[in-house]
C-alpha cells in the first residue's frame, strides 16, 4: 500500500506544480503527517521532491523531472480499454487519437498487463444506443467545443421541438454533455441554466467576450440540477392501467420514466399500474399496447382512448376518411 500511495503522489506532483500536503492527505486518506514521513521517503530514494511549509507552501517536484513510470495496476490496465463507443470520440474529433493513444498506453503497459489488456478490448464491447432505436443525426459540434474550450460566450440559432423557425441566443456554455448517444450543450441564458440539444443547433457562433458563468458553478454541478428538473417534473395526471402479465415486463421497460407505482394486484392474468402523466392526451401513448392494456382511471383518459380508438377504426373500417382531414391536411398514400 505504502508503495503505490507513494507512486500516487509522484504523478500527482507531476500534474501540479505546488499541492498543499492537507489535499494530497485527503485524496489519499492519510494524514497529514503520513505524507510528510512519504515525501522524506521519496527524496530519500533520489526523487526531486521537498516541502514548503506555511499557508502558501505544499509540496513541489523540481520543475522539469518527470517519470515514465506508468503506475498501473493489471485492473487499472483493463479499465482504460472498456471505453464508450468510438461515435463519443468521433463526434469531438478525437477519434483517431483515442485509438493512437490506446495503442500507446498497450505500448507502455508492463509485459504481464498486455495480454489482459489486450483481451478487455476484444471481450467487451460499449454500445450506448437503446434497441430499436434510430440513432441521432450527425452533429457538428467545432464551434461548441471551441468556445467551451476557450471560455467564451456563444451565439445560436436554435430549433425547438415543434417549432417552425429557430430562435435566436446568445448563452454562456458550462460544457458539452453526451447523454445516451445525444450532445447537449448545457449553457446559462441571462443567468438560468439551459439545455440546448446539439442537433437542434441550426448555427453557432463564438462571439469576442468571455463568458459569465455563475461563481462556484462547472458543468457537473449545473448538470445535476437540469437532469433533476426533468427527471423530477411533477405529474399533472395519475392514470391506473391494468396490464396483462405477459406483457408486463415489455411495458414497465417502456414506460419506465412515468411509472407512480411498481405494479401490484392478485388476478394472475392481470397486474396493475400507475403512470404519472403531463396530460390526459398523453395517456394515448398505451394504445401501443392494444387490448393488453386497459385504462381504469380517470373518466377521462378513458374517453381520450376511446376516441382515439374510434378514429382508427374509422380510418380503417371502411367508413371513409373525415372530409376536413382529406381536404385540409391532404393525404400522402405509400405503396
């Protein structure tokens, strides 16, 4: 333990130029005092390292000395080769240089570390997109990244869902954020934290001023609070369904982000459920389902179903088309 504790603190020094003794004691979970006996252990063995005491002082290597000691565990050596899928990497350019960068790190592992390492890569395989899902168009993310990367304020077109032209912002960008396959630009706009899908940004550009972000604020923190807005957005409806049981495990999975209640009930052909809903509309989404599932409560997501249902059967029943939607609309037939 003694060992790789004092490897730790001789890549962290390298990292840094200064580091008080009390941080390198709380990332390592020792005492202060067990550094300084580590850092006299260090210099003891040759290695350039000594300690300046005071409110300003730390511990310092002496600039230029670096080691080519990688340090790495066999399980260390595993981890950094069961990566994301390279579409990450590709969308911010650096897919050729995470390959060139593996290839050197396979180049340093000691000889024992190899094969390990070697058959991580070949056994594990990262896909970060759901089944049955199309995948998000390309996106462009280079004006992004830089004004992320240089700390400046960005001007977007942007396209909102449902919308039929893009609005037009100019935010202050925290960072890039790749959630389940999709970029997102997390960014304040006049001092309230935003999420702006990166495939809905029509164009980008960085502007000459530096950005304001909030004081004490980065990218995880502002993250955190936006992931909670919409994973925690109160349901307006709650709607009772009853679910046939062989189906049951297809439609928790799907509807996973709006289940009340785990299911419950005795009939053995039958288990019940509560969804949170937005909106009595919404509970249309069950019709998927077909006669598999039925909607108990309320009255009115029942009339929702009933005339929805009703409208297909009129579509396909061989009652014709309503003539409004035949005129207004127009009709386009694939064959």
């Amino acid at each position: 333990m003694k060992a790789d504790r004092l490897l730790s603190i001789l890549l962290l020094l390298q990292t840094r130029s200064l580091v008080p003794a009390a941080e390198l004691a709380e990332r390592l979970e020792v005492s202060v005092r067990t550094i300084y006996r580590d850092v006299e252990a260090l210099s003891a063995a040759g290695v350039p390292v000594w300690a300046e005491r005071g409110r300003a002082g730390g511990i310092s290597l002496l600039p230029g000395y670096r080691t080519d000691v990688t340090g790495l565990t066999a399980d260390e050596a595993r981890a950094l080769f069961v990566l994301a899928a390279a579409g990450t990497h590709d969308a911010l350019g650096l897919g050729e240089a995470i390959s060139t960068a593996l290839r050197k790190v396979m180049a340093a592992l000691p000889a024992p570390h190899r094969p390990a390492a070697e058959r991580t890569s070949e056994r594990i395989l990262v896909d970060p997109e759901r089944w049955l899902r199309v995948g998000p168009a390309p996106v462009e993310l280079g004006e992004l990244q830089r004004a992320v990367f240089a700390d400046l304020r960005l001007e977007l077109s942007y396209r909102h869902s449902g919308a039929a032209a893009p609005s037009g912002y100019a935010v202050d960008p925290y960072g890039l954020v790749s959630k389940a396959g999709v970029w997102y630009l997390v960014a304040d706009l006049d001092g309230d934290p935003r999420l702006f899908r990166a495939d809905r940004v029509r164009a980008a550009r960085v502007l000459d001023e530096p950005v304001r972000r909030r004081p004490g604020l980065g990218l995880p923190e502002v993250w955190a609070v936006l992931r909670e807005r919409i994973e925690e957005q109160p349901a307006d409806v709650l709607v009772l369904v009853r679910v046939r049981r062989h189906r049951l495990d297809m439609f928790t999975r799907i509807h996973a982000g709006l289940l009340a209640s785990p299911p419950f009930g005795d009939d053995p052909g039958w288990a019940e459920v509560r969804l949170g809903l937005r909106s009595v509309e919404a509970a249309r989404a069950v019709l998927a389902f077909g006669a598999d599932v039925e909607v108990i409560d309320p009255p009115e997501a029942r009339a929702q179903l009933a005339g929805a249902a009703a409208d297909v059967v009129a579509l396909y029943g061989g009652t014709g088309r309503p003539a409004d939607q035949a005129t207004v609309g127009g009709w386009l037939t694939v064959s």
